[in-house]
C-alpha cells in the first residue's frame, strides 16, 4: 500500500499486529499487577523482602526481557512472506507461554517451566523459520 503523504510503501502486519497487541495487554496486565501489590504492601522500592511482590516484578520483568525478541522475530517471518497458519501457530503459542510463565510464577506452579520452556521454543522456532525464509535473496 502506498502512502499518498509520504510517498512511502507501507507493509501490512496483520499477524505480528495482532499479537504485538495481546502481549501488550499481558505486559500492562502484569505492569498494573506489580503496582497492585505495591500498594496492598506498601513498599514502593525492591521488593521490601515480600515473595510475593518479588513474583510479581519478575513476572512483569519476565515478560519484558522475551516478548520483544520474539515479536521481532515473527514480525521478520511475516515481512519475509511466511504463512499466515504458521504466523498464528508462532504468535498463539507464544501467547499462550507467556500466560503460562506468568500463571505460573505468581501462583509457584510447574507449569511456569513450561511456559519458559515453550517461549524458547517458540523463539528459536522462529529464528530458524526466519533463517529458512532467506530474507536476504
């Protein structure tokens, strides 16, 4: 599509938009959980020596440190011509690791592992795919 303002051609992202949105939801979900907790404590530096608000931060920081690379990894396989079903395979499953690894952590549960385990998964999975695309030629 080409932009009459700018001259430009600009590249539609449904897929990478669509769940850059959804664990943009999560990461605020769990940013507003940490401020919850904050204030139930009243400890507004660290973690005041709390388990619970120091699960609830690194859930949060979690999330933060592996959603980017992971959406920019999906976001290369889409802008590369890869296929829609395997674009919402990646982006669901990574939806569905990080909910898991934040369920996980801020209830003490195993499936926090999966969830860890399934988004390293899901970033290598695309990295690969990204590579097998040879967005270079």
């Amino acid at each position: 599509m080409t932009t009459p303002l700018l001259g430009t051609s600009l590249f539609l992202v449904p897929v990478t938009s669509l769940y850059a949105a959804l664990n943009a939801f999560l990461t605020i979900g769990l940013s507003l959980n940490v401020s919850a907790v904050r204030t139930k404590l009243k400890v507004f530096r660290g973690d005041g020596g709390h388990a619970g608000l120091g699960s609830a931060i690194r859930a949060h920081g979690n999330n933060v440190e592996q959603v980017p690379l992971a959406l920019i990894l999906l976001l290369l396989a889409e802008l590369s011509g890869g296929n829609s079903t395997a674009l919402h395979v990646f982006g669901g499953a990574l939806l569905v690791a990080r909910l898991a690894h934040a369920f996980g952590l801020l209830r003490g549960s195993p499936v926090q592992a999966v969830g860890a385990t399934l988004t390293l998964a899901v970033q290598l999975g695309l990295a690969g795919w990204v590579l097998w695309l040879r967005p270079w030629g």
